[in-house]
C-alpha cells in the first residue's frame, strides 16, 4: 500500500471575498484559515499548501462580543528593557484594524514555512473596495 499524494494544481486555486461587516472575529478568522490551508477541498494534505486565495473587506467593522473591545490587549516588544507596548482592540482597530484579522488568521495556520506562505494569500482591506476585480473572486458569506 503507498501513501497518495495529489498533485496540487496552482492554476486551480480560486479567489474568494469574505465582508467583515458584523462578522464575529474568531469566526471568520477559523473560517479564512481553512480555505488558506484547502481544507474545504477533498485533496487537502497537511504539508502541502493546497489553499486558495482570500480578500477579506470591511476589515474595521469586525465584531468582538464581549468586553473585548476594552480588555483585550495586544502586546508588543521592541527587544529593549522596558520596551513593552499594549495596546487594546479599540486602539488596533482605530490605527491598523487589518492587523486584527491577520493576528486572528496567524494563530490559526501552521508555525513554519508553510503557514508563512499561506499568510501570503490573504489580502486584507478595510472599506468595501479591493484592487483584486480582476481575478473573479466568488463572494462567500462570512460564518455568523
């Protein structure tokens, strides 16, 4: 018995657009993850990167339930002493509110070379315009 390894086709990956608007964000982010990784698809194998393409709109009207807007922090460190930084899902979202589902997204994909790559195909953007109209991307809707 040998172990089938498909051939995963490159020019077969599709695009996909998901509307942030009012979505939960843990949700959406399970969501994303696993069409980057193709596990929608029935030749999904997990060190092969099979995944398709998702543009992500609307990324600063992303809902957090909870009290998740005021007391989840985000922290990061310049490598100095003292060089920590907090800052809060309120703050992200006013500043860089992209950098909420890409956070999401990262802790959901493999922690090697093959997560970066899927990291590659995720675009995201905030309003509900996208520079992507030319790959045909298929609307999906977004988990509730």
């Amino acid at each position: 018995m040998k172990t089938f390894l498909p051939k995963v086709n490159l020019d077969a990956r599709k695009w996909h657009v998901i509307d942030a608007d009012g979505v939960v964000l843990g949700r959406l982010a399970a969501q994303v993850a696993n069409l980057l990784r193709g596990k929608n698809k029935a030749v999904f194998t997990p060190h092969l990167d099979a995944g398709d393409f998702v543009v992500v709109i609307n990324a600063e009207k992303v809902r957090v339930t909870g009290k998740k807007e005021t007391n989840k922090r985000y922290m990061t460190y310049s490598g100095w002493k003292g060089g920590e930084k907090y800052r809060t899902v309120a703050q992200v979202r006013a500043r860089t509110p992209e950098k909420l589902i890409e956070h999401a997204v990262h802790g959901m994909v493999p922690k090697n070379r093959l997560g970066a790559r899927m990291l590659t195909k995720l675009k995201i953007y905030r309003g509900p315009n996208h520079p992507h109209q030319a790959q045909q991307p298929e609307a999906l809707k977004a988990a509730s």
